[in-house]
C-alpha cells in the first residue's frame, strides 16, 4: 500500500500557493460596499418564477441521505442505499425542473470544469452568478445546491455501490477513488459544511415566502434581511464550490488520500463564515415573524374592534370571534357539559375576565348572586368566565390551577385558556382596561356593550342592577347618599334591628391588637356613661386575611365587639373599592361628588397601619376618624361629657374631634390598578391638601 501523502502549504506548486492565498484573502476580507456592489452588479432577473421548495427538498434527500451513512461508517457500520421519498422526486421531475435541467447542468459543467483546473474559488462564484444573473437570489442558490447534489450524489453512489456492483467497482477502479467510508472521520468537516448550507438555503427561501401583505420589502426589518441575501449567496455558492472542489480532487487519488493543511483551513473558516451568516439571518427572521403576527394581530384586534362596535342581529358573531378559529373550542355549561358558543346566542352575557388569581371569596359572592337572586328574581342572564393568562410561562401548575377554578364556578367556562382568540386579549386590556382586579363585561343579547365592567355596580346594589347598564349605574347613583346601608349593605344582618332600637353602631378596623382592646374598652365606657345603646363591629383591614382572622379570633375570645367573618371583611373593601371606581368611570370628583369623597377617606384609612372608627346614629348622622383622635377623644370623655349629653353622642364628638389638632400625620391611599381608572386628584382624609402620587408594587403572601 502507498504511503499516504500530506499536502501542505509550503508544498504546492506556486501557482496554488497563490490561489490558496487569494482564497484566504477574500475570505478574511470583511463584506464592504465595493464586495457587495460587485456582487449586486450580476443580478438582474427578468422576472422568471422557479419553484424552489420541491427543489430543496431533493437536496435535502440525497444529502441527508448521504451523510447519515457516513455518521454509520464513522462508528463501524457500512454504506447503505435508503429509499428515497418517491413522491417528492416524481413530482419535481414532472414540475419544477423540467425547464431547470440544463441550466443545472450547465452549472455541473462549470464546477467540474473550474474546480479540475484548479480555478480559484471566487472567479468560479462570479461565473455562477453571472450564469444566473436573471434568476432571483433564493433560485441562484438552490440551483447551485442542485449541480453540487447532482455531481457529490452520482459520486457517492459509486463510492457505496463499488462493494456490491461490478460496474461501480469498475467505474472506481477507473477514477482511482479512495476508500471514502475508511476515511470518513476525515471527510465529516465537508459534511458539516454541507449541513450548514441548506440551513442558510431555507433560511433565505424562507425570507421570499413571507406574506407581503403583512411585511414589506420596502421597510425594515425585511429590507435589512434582504440588503443582506445577496452576500449571503455569494458566499454559499463559494462554499459550494470549495466542496466540490476537495471532492473532485479524491478522484484519481486512490490510496494515497488525506486533506491537506489549506484545505482544512478554507472549510473550517467557510464553516464559521455560513455560521455567522445563518445565525444573523435567522436573528432577522425572528424580527420578521416578530412583526408579521404583531400586523396579524392588529388586523385581528380591528377586526373584533369593528365587530364589537357594529349593531348585530344577535350575539352570536362576537361569542364566535372571541374564541380562535384553529381548532374547535367548546363551553362548559355549569353542570360542566361540553356545549358550543351558540348555547349563549340571544342571551344577555357577563363576560367575567380575570387571571387565576382571582380570589375564592370573590367567586363565593358572585356565586350566590348568579345562583341565589338571580333565579329567584327570574333575571335571564349567564356569565361566561375568560381566564387571561401568559402563554409564554405556562406549565402544568397552572394548567391544575385553571382546572380547579373552572370545578368551583357555577357558570359557564371556557375549556382552555388558550381557547382566547389574542387579538380579544389585547382588546380586553387596552380597550377594556383589564389589567388584574376581575372585570365583568356586560353583552346584551345583540352583542351590544352595556358596560365595561358590571362588577361594580353587582357588588354595590347585587342583582337591582339588572341590566348592568351604565345608564343603570349612573341612575342609581343619582338616588343614593352617604347612608349606613350603602356602606354596609346586608353585610350586617342585625343592622335593621339595631337601627330600630335608636343604637350608635361603630365599624372599625385596623390590625394592631393594642389599640383595639383600647379603643373598644373606652368606647364602651363612653356609651355607658351617657347610657346609650352602642354596637360594634369589627371589619378588619383589606387584604391582610391572615392577620385579620388571627385578630378577630381574639376579639370574639375577649368578647370584645362583634367581628365580620373572612368574605363579608373582603366583600365590605371591595364594595368600597367598586363604589370608587364606578364613582371615577362616570366623572365624579371628590370636589363635586360627597359619596366619592367619604369612600377614598375610608379608603385613606384602612392605607395606614393605625386603627380607624365610623359611628352612626340612625341612617345618615355620622362621624369618623383615625384611631388616634378617636381613641384620644374617647379617653379624654370627662372633657366633653356634659356637651354629649346637651347635643348628642355623635355631634358632641365630631366637635370635639375638630378641636383636636394633628401637627403630624401620614396619611395612605392604596388602590390595586384597575379599569375604573385611577383618580388623578386625591385629597388628604385629615388635612384635605392634595396627596402625592407614588407608585407602589406589592406582593402580599399570608
């Protein structure tokens, strides 16, 4: 056997050390305006179609079926012949290359040709595109692809078929072949290269299949892309031609095969080169996905937008549209049956929207709205849950939190979150302001929007709404005042009673055990020094669950006062936060609306840490104050003792609570961000000079 020989550097005959170092040259050169000129002064198309996805496709099976022999060979196995997919071969040879045959041959003959004399890399790139000049860019490089496969598949057959047929043998005998399989550790950096190129190939035929009518070629980010194709292709063609050059050069060599130095070097800095391209291709393809469904999703968003706001003959074209056309999505009934949308048709609709947070009292309240008056009542609509989620962090901890949610509503549910068609998301959040706190958006039966969130108003005056209007709500408003029954509604059920009987009822809240034993003990002193009937209610604090249910267990134990249970404390906050941002959707400013003025004042109180207290005498006579003036007032009784008993419990105490000076103070207002809207303007509960605006993020976990 021949001694194998190492073709360096220093051994080639000068004129292929000059080749080598030209080769080098263009290869280190960076990818300047003059290369690109050079490279765009070829192209001039003439308007010609080529269909070149079927082409790839064959690419793609004769060398995916060539390098995973070789992958075999590399770990002790043989050659072997893989049935190819017929019906892709069968329909390009019927189609596409029918009228491509010889200008794929002819690209053949100029490889061979060049890469057989020796003819350096870039020259024989130029003469291909020059070859192709009227092609487009993706077809100038498929075609390119298709002469390599044509030329590399009719030598790899020989090389696998040369064991097993004589003919083979015979045809290798005659090309002097090495034996290609025991070198191909050797060979893997060629199939690498090849690797690479068909990914680039793909990555730019895919540029060309984007939907002009949501990109265009004109504008970034696909201009950018397309500014850069044309270097791309040169370079895969030069990579091509490097290829085919190393292959053509095993001919003849028999036993005495191994890849020189330079070689070596020229694949491994192509390989880096294709790399670098593809990496930054795929970067721009990514942008461009990017901003194809950001259009798809605007033209989606109008789309439902002109919907929406179109008079319907029912509601059945909006329940449609909110549900993804992909796949078939079904309701769950609240007997949780799969039924389709068109079980809501010509129904008066809730569309309840919230995450999945959205809180176990929350559901409880709404459920003995929607299954107690309702039914009662005979009031004819249903509620449609809309769970909002992000898809990009899904796992199957949500997945199990979705589903125990959806066992617990009584109402109907959609079967997947996913099942949201995004453009609606997009329209609940910036058209309907969801952000977190729930909404509930009221359809009447032809898809008209009555209100863009009913919650407020159900939470204040319960099923009376009916038909969650924002006419309603703006005619309820008109007849209510700051009353005892608007701040506790039926929360209290012996409220009646005691207003009845002529009692002084005090609700206050806070969380510090101290002031409350205080304060309710000099309380008590007071109502029996002026021998008054006096009931008091403890409502706890917004959203401090645990801490609230550590201290109403205390009170009841100490026998304190009377204390509110965990959904009537978070139904008595969220009634107030509702009567706020109801208060702000139709206009009204604490300047010109008392109702709006005494709820941010109760809501100022509960933002502090310090206790609060609101007294009642009858239906409207009120006083409050923060915990520090009232339980200064209540110990300091023997100051204004004898006016109590001249004027009156409670206007004896809002005089002397207006005696009592406050030098300083910190007063709170925490508002979770909300459809409502948040008041611009927001006076001082204690002073009433305007609050400062901070942004505050809280993550409360009990």
């Amino acid at each position: 056997m021949a001694t194998p020989i190492s073709l360096s550097l220093s051994s080639l005959p000068s004129k292929s050390q000059q080749l080598v170092r030209n080769e080098r040259r263009m290869l280190a050169a960076s990818d300047d305006g003059a290369m690109t000129k050079l490279i765009q002064s070829t192209h001039a198309p003439d308007g010609r179609f080529v269909d070149v996805k079927p082409i790839l496709q064959v690419i793609d099976n004769v060398l995916h079926h060539i390098i995973p022999n070789i992958d075999h060979a590399m770990n002790g196995g043989t050659g072997h012949i893989d049935a190819l997919d017929d019906r892709t071969n069968s329909y390009v040879i019927d189609g596409a290359l029918d009228a491509l045959a010889y200008i794929v041959h002819k690209i053949c003959c100029e490889v061979s040709c060049k890469c057989s004399g020796g003819g350096d890399a870039h020259a024989t790139t130029m003469g291909i595109l020059n070859m192709l000049s009227n092609y487009s860019w993706d077809a100038k490089v498929v075609l390119t692809l298709a002469a390599f496969a044509v030329n590399f598949g009719e030598f790899w057959l020989i090389v696998q078929l040369c064991t097993s047929n004589s003919l083979a043998k015979s045809v290798a005998l005659l090309k002097q072949l090495p034996d290609i399989l025991e070198h191909s550790q050797t060979l893997k950096p060629h199939f690498d290269a090849l690797n690479k190129l068909i990914d680039v190939t793909k990555c730019i035929v895919e540029f060309t299949e984007l939907p002009s009518e949501f990109i265009s070629i004109d504008v970034p980010p696909l201009s950018t892309a397309m500014a850069h194709i044309p270097t791309a292709t040169y370079w895969i063609i030069w990579s091509v031609v490097a290829c085919a050059a190393q292959i053509m050069g095993l001919v003849g060599m028999g036993h005495e095969f191994i890849t020189s130095t330079s070689e070596a070097w020229e694949l491994s800095s192509l390989a880096h080169k294709v790399s670098s391209i593809h990496e930054h291709l795929q970067s721009l393809l990514h942008i461009c996905y990017q901003r194809i469904d950001e259009e798809k999703l605007m033209e989606a968003f109008e789309d439902f937008r002109r919907t929406i706001e179109t008079p319907q003959m029912d509601n059945l074209k909006i329940l449609l549209k909110i549900f993804r056309k992909e796949e078939t999505y079904y309701l769950l009934n609240p007997d949780k049956t799969k039924v389709l949308n068109d079980v809501l048709r010509r129904k008066q609709v809730l569309l309840l929207i919230s995450d999945l947070d959205i809180s176990q009292e929350e559901i409880r309240v709404l459920e003995a709205l929607y299954k107690g008056e309702r039914v009662s009542c005979e009031l004819n609509y249903e509620i449609l849950w809309l769970p909002i989620v992000d898809r990009s962090t899904w796992n199957d901890g949500y997945e199990q939190k979705f589903l125990s949610l959806q066992s617990i509503m009584p109402w109907y549910t959609v079967n997947h979150p996913f099942a949201i068609e995004p453009a609606v998301i997009k329209y609940i959040m910036e058209v309907w302001g969801f952000v977190k706190k729930p909404i509930a958006v009221t359809l009447d039966p032809k898809g008209k929007v009555l209100c863009p969130n009913a919650l407020n108003m159900m939470w204040i005056w319960g099923n009376s709404a009916f038909p969650f209007s924002s006419e309603k709500e703006e005619s309820f408003w008109k007849a209510e005042a700051w009353t005892l029954e608007l701040l506790v509604d039926r929360l209290e059920p012996n409220l009646p009673t005691w207003v009845s009987q002529q009692k002084v009822v005090c609700f206050y809240g806070g969380v510090q055990m101290e002031w409350i034993e205080s304060f309710t003990t000099a309380t008590k002193g007071v109502a029996k020094a002026l021998d008054i009937g006096l009931e008091m209610v403890y409502v706890g604090k917004n959203n401090a669950k645990e801490r609230v249910k550590k201290i109403t267990g205390l009170i009841k134990e100490k026998q304190l006062s009377h204390a509110w249970e965990d959904d009537n404390v978070w139904f008595f906050w969220n009634r107030l936060e509702s009567m706020l941002y109801s208060k702000t959707q139709h206009g009204k400013t604490i300047e010109n609306d008392a109702i709006k003025q005494e709820v941010m004042t109760m809501l100022a109180y509960d933002g502090s840490e310090n206790g609060w207290a609101v007294f009642f005498s009858g239906s409207d006579e009120m006083v409050r104050a923060n915990g520090d003036k009232v339980i200064s007032s209540m110990e300091s009784f023997d100051e204004w003792e004898k006016l109590a008993k001249q004027m009156g419990f409670i206007p004896a105490l809002r005089k002397q609570l207006e005696g009592i000076t406050d030098n300083h103070h910190c007063t709170r207002l925490i508002l979770p961000e909300n459809s409502g809207g948040i008041p611009e303007r927001v006076q001082c509960a204690e002073c009433g000079r305007p609050m400062e605006m901070y942004f505050m993020y809280r993550c409360c976990v009990e």
